[in-house]
C-alpha cells in the first residue's frame, strides 16, 4: 500500500526552501511527525539546514496542532512552520 502525504510549508520554511509544499511517500518506518522531519532531513541540504533547530518549528496534522510524537494515521496534510508570534 502506497502511503503519502501532503506537505505544506509556511513563512520563512517555505522561503528558504523555494517551495509552497510537496507530496512525499512515506515508508512503513514512518508513523510520526518526528519521523517525517527526519526522513526529510536525511534528503540533505537546504532540508537539513532548516528543519534540523526543531525547537524552531511548529506542525499541524490536518489542521490540528501536533508534536514530534504524534502518529501519521491516516492524515493527509502535515504543514510546518514556524512559532506564530503576535503583537
């Protein structure tokens, strides 16, 4: 069974990446956000550079918030980004 998901980028994570998102396959090891974040780091280069400092980036699973411990499931989107300040 071929398992993916949608990607989506936001702020300066799309910025310096150059993309708005993507659609990845993820491997049957893959099951949670943490994973995902890794299997992207592990592509290298501009990936590494900007996903390694996760303490400075958020995600949501089909909209909703989650950590590097939530599973995969069966969600279709997962968006990075980074805190949302305010002002």
């Amino acid at each position: 069974m071929d398992r993916s998901i949608n990607l989506i980028y936001f702020a300066w994570v799309r910025e310096r990446l150059g993309l708005d998102g993507e659609r990845v396959s993820l491997g049957e090891d893959v099951e949670t956000i943490g994973d995902v974040l890794t299997m992207l780091i592990n592509r290298g280069g501009a990936y590494a550079e900007i996903l390694s400092d996760v303490e400075k980036l958020r995600f949501a699973l089909d909209q909703d918030y989650g950590t590097l411990a939530s599973p995969i499931g069966a969600a279709r989107e997962l968006a990075i980004f980074p805190p949302v300040t305010g002002g």
